[in-house]
C-alpha cells in the first residue's frame, strides 16, 4: 500500500471488483521506523506514504472492516492488517 500514489482510488475499484474472504493488508509502521514525526516524502524513494499504526487503520476502516492488527516482522517494521469486506 506504501507503494501506491492514490490508495483510496484503488481500494474503491479493487474492493468493486474482486471477491475475497479475508483480506491481508501490509505496509512499514512510521513509528517503529523512528520517524513519527516525519510528515515530508518517506525515506524510501520508492514509498509514496508511510503509516504509523494508528493511521494506517483509520485508512483501512474506511473500506474494511478490521479483524487483527499486528507487527509481523519488528526488524523490517511491518504491520498488519487482516480484514474482511464491510457488512
């Protein structure tokens, strides 16, 4: 989702278009990046944004709702959302 210029675009036309159970939604959390504060252009050049936890699931309650959250890998700082369509 870091990756993506306009996540709400895509989540908007993707959650139209394909049919899932669960979905699992992965990106770096900023906080644990030490760089909860940053609100310029990520580190990574290749990252149009990057979420603290919080963030991240304030974005994706819009679309999804939220079954767990989590840190699934501390050293490359990724969280996790798994989630299924709204009801």
């Amino acid at each position: 989702i870091e990756h993506l210029k306009e996540p709400d675009l895509f989540f908007k036309d993707f959650l139209n278009k394909v049919s899932f159970k669960v979905i699992i939604v992965s990106t770096p959390d900023r906080s644990l990046m030490n760089d909860i504060y940053s609100f310029g252009p990520p580190a990574n050049k290749h990252h149009y944004r990057e979420w603290t936890s919080s963030e991240f699931r304030k974005f994706i309650e819009k679309f999804l709702q939220i079954d767990d959250q989590y840190i699934s890998n501390s050293a490359q700082f990724t969280q996790v959302i798994v989630a299924k369509k709204l009801i």
